[in-house]
C-alpha cells in the first residue's frame, strides 16, 4: 500500500511471494546437491505460483467508483460509501484499508460487506471537538487470493468533508448587523433589480455572469464592475483570524488553530444563508484576505482559503495587520476577531484594529482545557501552573475588555456569548 498523495505502484510481490522463493530455491539446490528429485519436485509449485499468481491477475490496474456521504448529529459522524470497479473485479480480491482523519475519534470498527462485484463500507467516528477536516481516502489494492501479488486500484474519490459547528452558530447570522458606512465610490440607490433593491457598484468577478455587469459604469471606468443588490442584507462582517504562533507552542496552537477554523466556517456559513456581506481575513507573518462579498461565489472563496490556512512560523506585529485591514475592507464594519489571547502579542492586535476604524468582538478558545488536561497527571507543581495559568489568563481578559467585549469560548461547543454580544451592537466598539 502507498501512502495518501503519492503515485501508487501498478505492481508488487508481496512477502509471502519472497518467503516462496526462498523455500523453493532453497529445496531445488537441496535437490541437486543430494542428487534427488523429491525436493526437486517440491521446489517447482513453489518456484511457479508466484509466476502464476502474476499472469492470473488483472492486466491492467481496475479502476474504483466512489459514492459515499457524510451523515450524523451532534457529534457523532457517521460516512457511508459503495465502491465499484471496471472493468468488474471480485470485491474479494480488494483490500480497503481505512484511517481516521486527525481531530476525529473512531467509535466502532469499518463495517466492510462484499457482494460479487461491490464493495459496500461504513465508518462510524465522534469529533471530541469543532472541526472542519477533509475525510481521507481509503487506500485500495487488489491482491490475488493466494496473497502473492497486490495491483493498485485507481480510485475517484469525490472530496468529502466532516463540519462540526457548535449549535448556537445556526442561528448567529439571523442577527442584524448595523450597517456598513457606504465604501467610498459607492453609487447608492432605490433602483430595484432582478435580485431585490440596487445596492451599489462593485469590482466584477472572473465568472460574475452578464447581466450583472454594468457595461455603462464599466466603460467609464475602464474595468469591469457589476452590479450589487440588497437582498435581506444583514449588514456586512469581517472574519479576522489569528495565524500567529504564541509561547505555548505548537502542541497548543495547532489544536486551538482548528477550533478557530470551525468557528470561521460556521459564522461565514451562517451569515451567507442570510444574504449578508462576509470577508476574511488571516494573519500570521502577512494579512491575506477575501474581500467583502456575499453568494454562493463568496462561500467557495472563503472555504477555500480556510482550508489554506495554517499556523505560521514567523509572526508579524499587530499593527501591520490593522494597517493592511484599510487595504481591503472600509472602517465601519463589525470585525469578529478570533484569537486565543494565549500571550500579550496576540491581545494587542484587538487596541490596533479598534484604532483603525473596526468595531471588534473578540472570540478566543481558551487554551485552559488542554493546559488543564497535560496537569492532570502531574505533581503538585504542574497543577500549581495550570492554576497559575487560568488567573494570568482572566488578567488578560480583564486587560481587552477595555479595548473590545471578550467571549471566553471554554465551552467549545457553546458560543452563546457571542450570539448574545451581536445581538446588542451598541455595545460593540465602545471602550471599556
């Protein structure tokens, strides 16, 4: 079997096919050295069936079919899948192997039933935590029934993810938003269009469809623009994600990183149901950032770049962020602002952002249950630093309440705090 990614060999002896052989070079020596023709005819099956195993076999490598499906609540998932091959193979001769993806616990063993010519296959797992991870592939390989000689199996795979939300995330992005001061250049009006009430003009896509570009303001401008419709517009929001590695390391960072990520998909998911305006924005070393824009356009742009983003490195200072915040987005809009505030340097992004125009709330997955559970097992003087932890972490909590309201997210599949805080926008932006 070859790893998930690299190009899978066509053909291979197996060990068993070696351990043959062996015995049968062995016993043919043995043969000609006493000069008998027993051990010579011993030695021919077992010098010939990996030869036969070769010939028997599939000339060419079958090639699988996949349908399968992420199902489940809560945290339970659940991926159920059938595999066809062609040109048709025995299901017998197919060996799946199957892995857990990272962050995903196995609740029971790979149900695997085969049929003549299907191979039919259901795995059960639990997400201890929010997570958005891809699920692997199983890893197929088509061995003859004596177990001499193994063929990879070319298999399209369709992608599939696992998304775990917490609840409260359904419902964030019914909350309304107040709106965004208009973008400088924007061209304001009670026009009504195919898709609601004109809502301004906006930079157009590669695959923004004809009717929407507005040819008029285009060919003064020289550049395609389009046009934009308020349709049950909630109000625009900027994700800004904190890529920065901090003094806990990357044991800690890694898994509060991916707790960043569902909560990003969740709340960008959320407030595209409801026809809202959305940009992202990551920050380890550098800002990189999708633009405001709501669609189904937008969802796979946001998606995508999610699924891009990792831990870095080298960390940049918080003010460059907020300087290259006013290169993408308008001051004005509510900023939600995901970071664990596990060190000084990542809580002072929250004074520079506000500074720049961005009302902000911060949702911070709080490092404390993993801190908490390494000191489980330890002496006296690893629990004296958890404790220690938990009071230096309510300081700075306390500290970025004056710059921005704070939701303590320590309950990972509860973010009621945050539902409440922009259900009362008056109180995000002020000073505290």
């Amino acid at each position: 079997m070859t790893a998930a990614g690299e190009t899978p060999p066509t053909f291979r002896w197996r060990s068993a096919t070696y351990l043959l052989l062996g015995a049968g070079v062995l016993a043919a020596g043995l043969g000609v050295a006493l000069r008998a023709p027993a051990p010579l005819l011993f030695a021919v099956p077992l010098l010939l069936a990996p030869i036969g195993a070769a010939l028997l076999g599939p000339r060419s490598p079958p090639m699988a079919k996949v349908q399968w499906s992420e199902s489940g609540d809560g945290r339970n998932v659940e991926v159920a899948g059938a595999l066809t091959f062609d040109p048709p193979t025995d299901s017998r001769d197919v060996e799946a192997e199957f892995s857990v993806p990272a962050g995903l616990v196995a609740r029971a063993p790979p149900e695997v039933v085969r049929r003549e010519r299907q191979v039919r296959f259901r795995l059960r797992w639990r997400a201890p935590e929010p997570i958005v991870v891809p699920v692997t592939p199983p890893q197929l390989a088509w061995r003859d029934p004596a177990g001499l000689v193994e063929r990879s199996v070319t298999a399209e795979f369709p992608p599939l993810t696992v998304e775990r939300y917490p609840p409260d995330l359904v419902r964030v992005g019914a909350v309304r938003l107040e709106r965004t001061i208009a973008v400088p250049g924007e061209n304001l009006s009670r026009g009504i269009g195919a898709s609601g009430e004109f809502f301004g003009i906006r930079e157009a896509t590669p695959t923004e469809p004809p009717r929407r570009i507005n040819w008029v303001a285009s060919a003064r401008a020289g550049r395609r623009l389009a046009n934009e419709y308020r349709v049950e517009r909630t109000g625009d929001v900027i994700l800004l994600l904190d890529a920065r590695p901090t003094s806990l390391g990357p044991s800690v960072d890694e898994p509060l990183f991916s707790l960043t990520l569902a909560a990003a998909h969740g709340i960008a998911d959320s407030f595209l149901r409801e026809k809202a305006r959305v940009g992202l924005a990551v920050y380890g070393e550098f800002l990189e950032a999708v633009p405001l824009a709501s669609g189904r356009t937008q969802r796979l742009r946001v998606r995508r770049a999610l699924r891009d983003a990792r831990v870095t490195r080298t960390p940049g200072p918080a003010e460059r962020a907020a300087i290259a915040l006013r290169r993408y987005f308008p001051p004005g809009v509510t900023t939600i602002l995901l970071s664990s505030l596990a060190d000084d340097e990542s809580a002072h992004l929250v004074p520079h952002v506000r500074r720049r125009g961005y009302p902000v709330v911060v949702l911070s997955p709080s490092p404390l249950p993993y801190l908490e559970t390494a000191a489980r097992g330890a002496d006296a003087e690893g629990q004296l630093v958890a404790r220690i932890a938990r009071l230096l972490r309510r300081r700075r909590l306390a500290a970025t309440w004056r710059d921005a309201p704070v939701v303590d997210w320590e309950e990972y599949w509860s973010v009621a705090g945050l539902v409440e805080l922009l259900r009362r926008p008056g109180r995000i932006g002020r000073g505290w």
